[in-house]
C-alpha cells in the first residue's frame, strides 16, 4: 500500500493535481488528500487553487459541482460508477413535468442532484444552509424543495413552510434502525445521538444534534457531551476522531446485519485507493457538462453562494 500512495503523490505533483475528498470516502483516500469536507467547501477549495487537475473522491454529483464551478479545470473521479440514490431518484423529464405542472413555486433543490435537476432550479442550498434559504423565500411564495424527502420534511417542521417535496431519498440514511438505535442508548444513558436531517424523522427526534457532515464536526468539537452516536455515513468518524481525538464516537447501527454494524454508501465505498491511482495516471474518467447545462446550473449555485 505504501508504494502505491507513494506513486499517487509522485502523479499528484508531476500533474499539479489536487485531490479532494468527502467525508463518506474511505481512510485511506482521506489521509492521501489535500483536502477533506462537505462537497460545496471541496468545490471552493478547488475554486482557490491554481491546480490543473481535480481529482474528486466521491461521488458523481460532487464532481459535477466542482466542475460547474471550475470549468477550466479537468476534474477526474476514480469511478464514474460512484453515484447517489437522491441524484437518481429524480430524473429531468420528470422533474420538468412535476415543475410544469406547478409554475408558480420557487424551485428550491439539494445539492445532491444532477447537474441538469440544478439547471432546472431558482436556487440549490446545502444541509448547512438549507434553512436559511427557505427562511430568505417570501412567505406567499409556494415552494418545490428536491430530492430528499427527509430534508424536506425536517425543513417544514423547523420553518412551518408547506414545501411540495419530490419523493427522494439516501439509502445510506435511510438504513439506520430505530429499535436498534433505542438499545444502544439504553446500554449507553451518557450517549447523545447527533444526526444528518438526510435521515427519518423517528432517528432526528432523538437526535439532540441535527446538522450537516461540517456542522456535526463543529457540533463534537464544542460539545459538552463526551460521547456521541452519529447518524450518517461512517466515513466521517475518520475525520471527527482526528478532531476530537478525546471524544467517544459510535456510528448509529444499520438495519443491514454487516460487518461494521453501522451504515456505509455502497456508492462512496466505490472509489479505492488503487482506483484513485489509475484514474491519476489515465486522467480519466473525466466530468463533462454540455456548457449550456454547466451555465444553467451555475446560476442557482451562485444563488446560494451569495446567499451565503
Ligand atoms: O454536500 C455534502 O457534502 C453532503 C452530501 C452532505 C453534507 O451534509 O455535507
């Protein structure tokens, strides 16, 4: 293994690459990137730095973002495979109709969506700032909040708004096990859950924290409590426990009888580190947008990044 990290530093500088990668990815390709975090702070990352080449590890709606927001960038992932239940749960034609039929809402769409769904939208917002955004939308407005069913819901019961929601959601969230996470609070009465609103509302209303992957980090680092169950992907334990080494974390349990007992995307855990090394040496795959469909879709990104 330590060759093969060796070369992948060695084509990471004779290409004046940079490589990012998401909470969800494996330790490995964590602990060998320039960067790690949410998919919108990588693409700003990307954004600042005079690279040539981004190689993004993780899946492929991040990389299309990184690549609307770096056009000149050639922008790799290790697998093109590497996909989302949510991004494809809402398919363009149908989501053209679902708008058609209703022309007078404000398109409000997650992040995790196609490059062509965020074309066809007012505006794009992240789990970090998800409730801002529809808290900035005039009241009178009717609202059509995409893909994620949860999310949405999660927003409606924060902010009172009644949002049409499209029927989407992450299968990596929509695994964990309320009976099984009730027995672990039960073995562990000094435990709070903190939780991604991705998730059902019965795990969120146990949840003394709910956030994105950035905000449950920051929520660990300056928590009085000192053990914490997370809901979302394992992945990010990697992370968090490097942040706060002192801090005792458990990944919530999954419904799935596997070997980590915990819930992992099947899509994130698609990139390795022999992938990773392949892709740098191959420059590819690559992340194309036709530039009509990359223009569109920047225009509710810069929304949100103005916004922000
Ligand atoms: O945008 C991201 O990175 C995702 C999918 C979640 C989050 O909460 O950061």
């Amino acid at each position: 293994m330590d060759n093969l990290v060796n070369k992948i530093k060695a084509l990471k500088k004779e290409k004046n690459a940079i490589i990012l990668a998401h909470y969800y990815q494996e330790e490995d390709i964590q602990d060998i990137a320039d960067y790690v975090g949410d998919s919108l702070e990588l693409s700003k990352k990307a954004a600042e730095n005079d690279s040539d080449i981004i190689v993004f590890c993780g899946v492929h709606f991040m990389a299309e973002t990184a690549k609307i927001l770096n056009p000149t960038k050639k922008v790799i992932l290790p697998d093109l495979d590497a996909g989302c239940s949510l991004a494809a749960s809402c398919q363009p034609g149908d989501f053209k109709d679902f708008i058609e039929k209703h022309p007078d809402h404000i398109v409000v769409t997650y992040i995790n969506c196609s490059a062509e769904i965020k074309a066809l939208s007012n505006i794009v917002c992240t789990s970090s700032n998800a409730l801002k955004i529809i808290e900035s939308i005039p009241t009178e407005k009717p609202i059509i909040f995409a893909p994620d069913r949860n999310l949405g819901k999660y927003i409606i019961n924060q902010t009172g708004r009644n949002m049409l929601l499209w029927d989407g959601v992450c299968i990596a969230h929509e695994a964990f096990s309320i009976e099984k996470l009730i027995k672990l609070l039960d073995y562990n009465p000094d435990a709070i859950v903190i939780a991604h609103p991705e998730s059902e509302s019965h795990i969120l209303q146990i949840a003394t924290y709910i956030g994105s992957t950035s905000g449950m980090i920051k929520y660990v680092k300056k928590s009085p409590y000192n053990k914490f169950i997370v809901a979302t992907e394992a992945g990010i334990l990697h992370k968090m426990s490097q942040e706060v080494p002192e801090a005792q974390l458990i990944p919530a349990p999954s419904t799935e009888d596997n070997s980590c007992a915990c819930s992992e995307c099947g899509f994130m855990k698609l990139n390795t580190l022999e992938k990773l090394y392949k892709c740098m040496l191959s420059e590819s795959p690559e992340i194309s947008i036709p530039e009509v469909v990359r223009k569109r879709a920047l225009e509710p990104i810069n929304r949100m990044l103005k916004f922000a």
